[in-house]
C-alpha cells in the first residue's frame, strides 16, 4: 500500500511540474494550439493534458475552438 501512495504522490507532481512547464510556455507564446504545444513541450504520457486540465481546475486557461483545432492561452 505504501508503495502506491509513493507513485500517486509521483504522479501529482509530475502533473503540477507539467501544468507550471504549461504555465510558462503560454506566458512566453500567448495563444497557441494544443497540438503545436505538446509538440513543443514534449510533455511524457498524457502530462500535457492532465497539465491542461490542473490550469483549467484553477481557472487559469481560455480555451477556443477554431476549424480544425483549439487553442488555449493565460486568462
């Protein structure tokens, strides 16, 4: 049991590291595509969508849909 408590814990930090890579990375481009960002970032696994979705928790992101993608920046 111990040992899972120890990978969860793992797993939340590597979710908020993601979500303040995120958080600067949109600080410096503005508005960007999703897919331009994980390309960018290169985030590991599904970090750059569980970084999204801790910003999107705090209220911190501003989502638009265009044709073909959504782009996001800092509210």
């Amino acid at each position: 049991m111990a040992r899972t408590k120890e990978v969860k814990m793992g797993i939340q930090e590597q979710i908020i590291e993601s979500a303040g890579t995120i958080y600067n990375y949109l600080s410096n481009k503005g508005e960007v595509s999703i897919s331009k960002m994980q390309k960018d970032l290169s985030l590991e696994d599904n970090f750059t969508a569980m970084g999204l979705g801790w910003l999107s928790r705090e209220d911190k992101l501003e989502y638009t849909q265009k044709a073909k993608s959504v782009t996001v920046k800092l509210r």
